[in-house]
C-alpha cells in the first residue's frame, strides 16, 4: 500500500462545503449521472457500468484484458498486469462480492485548478467496500499523489477504505498464480477431496505429506490447490507454497481440540 504524503494531501482545496463542491459522474448505461461527493452513499452502484471504456491498440504500452472471477462468475476488465493481480488477489480473499472497474469520475479543486480523477476499482466485499487505485511505486508522479489524496478523501465521506497499491511482497505473484489454478469446479469422481478432508484432520502437516496419503498423489495435488483457494484447508501465506508447507482444516472444520 502506498503511503499518501502530507505534501499532496495539503494541495487540496477543502472548504468548509467541499463535499457538496467536488462531485462525480457515473455511467448507468448511456446516461452519464452527477453525483455530489457528499452523496455517494446514495448511488446504486451494483446499476452502474465503467464510466471509461477499456481499449485496445497495437502501439499501446499497458496489456488489458478480461479476468474470470469466481467471486462474481463473469470476467472483469483490467488495463495493465498489476490490476489483473489485483483482481486476482481481491478473488481469493474470500469476502469479494462485485468488482466494479473504472466506476465514476472524480472532479475536485486542487491549488492548481480543478482536476479529474478516475478510481481503477470499487471492490464491493462483505464488510466495508474498498475504493482503489492501482500504480507501481516507481511510476507514482506528484500529480498522481494529489489525485490519490482526493479519491482518498471522497472514499472518506462515502465510508468505504481507499488504498494505492504499489506493489507486492515477493512471493505473493506466484502463489496466488498458484492457487488460482484450482479456483473452478473440479470433477472427482475417485472422491479425492474426501480423502484430503479426512487425512488434514489428523492435524497440520506438510502438503507433500498430505497429498501423499491420498490414493492418487499427482491428482490430489491439483484438488489440494482446489480446498486451499476454496478455504476448505488453510495454508500459512507468509511464504510460498511447497511440498513443505504447514497444511490444516481451517477453523471452522477442525475437530475438537483434545483429538489434535
């Protein structure tokens, strides 16, 4: 998560009515609709539709491109590889509900003038929805940190959480591009899955152990990712995964703490 500064922070104009002065636009279908800041808690946000279309061209410098959620079973568009993870990371958490790209345009009063800002996404989740822009660290600009402070504020007044991320910890990529592999329905008919349940009730134990214990090991592994990404095992994810991973039911399987 990148840090706002101070510095940006202070090159908003914030009057006392501000909220009522910086508004936004959404696009519910072809109909573009101003919303004042102070009434965002007010739009039927689930109604509305990218307020900027994504496009495509040969001589562009970003990869966009469309991601299967299992969250919200459709597929999400996403401008650059960093958003993609994002959409990613947001479908493994487990509490994603929608995931709404581009979702309004910001208009607010900065020391130099008035300034236009579109939010990458507003991640709608079991708690408190989350407003966020998306920019590797090394490409923050200044004026980019005054469009974050804005949208941070806005995100303020409508009670969701705001966040730039910037970057990951190393091996987050490549375990969630691990998990994600087993995210869809998976048949199994030799009842594989059972068989995983049963074993990770005899307590934590490392994945190549697990998976060993099954009657078809090279199969267990793909429905192993497959309980990990659907939280029917957990996994500690301070790491990445391997055969030496600490496997275990997640909280609300685990037997009776006497049977560990």
């Amino acid at each position: 998560m990148h840090a706002i500064s101070a510095d940006a922070v202070s090159q908003l104009v914030m009057p006392s009515d501000w909220s009522a002065r910086w508004t936004t636009a959404w696009r519910f279908g072809p109909t573009l609709v101003g919303c004042a800041v102070r009434d965002l808690g007010e739009v039927d946000v689930l109604s509305s539709v990218p307020v900027r279309r994504f496009t495509w061209r040969t001589d562009q410098w970003h990869r966009p491109g469309l991601g299967y959620l299992v969250s919200t079973d459709r597929h999400h568009g996403f401008e650059s590889f960093e958003e993609e993870l994002l959409l990613l990371a947001a479908d493994f958490s487990g509490s994603l509900v929608e995931a709404l790209a581009q979702p309004f345009r910001l208009r607010f009063q900065s020391v130099n003038g008035n300034v236009e800002h579109i939010p990458d996404y507003l991640l709608l989740t079991d708690d408190t929805p989350w407003l966020i822009d998306v920019r590797p660290s090394a490409r923050i600009e200044p004026e980019d940190e005054v469009k974050f402070a804005a949208a941070a504020e806005a995100a303020l007044v409508a009670g969701w959480n705001y966040a730039v991320v910037a970057g990951w910890r190393d091996h987050v990529v490549g375990l969630i591009d691990t998990l994600s592999a087993g995210r869809r329905h998976l048949t199994d008919p030799l009842l594989l899955q059972d068989q995983l349940l049963l074993a990770a009730e005899d307590g934590p134990q490392s994945f190549g152990t697990l998976v060993a214990r099954c009657s078809l090991e090279a199969v267990a592994r793909a429905h192993a990712i497959h309980l990990l990404w659907h939280r029917r095992l957990g996994l500690q994810i301070s790491g990445p995964l391997t055969d030496a991973s600490a496997i275990r039911l997640p909280l609300s399987r685990r037997p009776a703490i006497g049977s560990w």
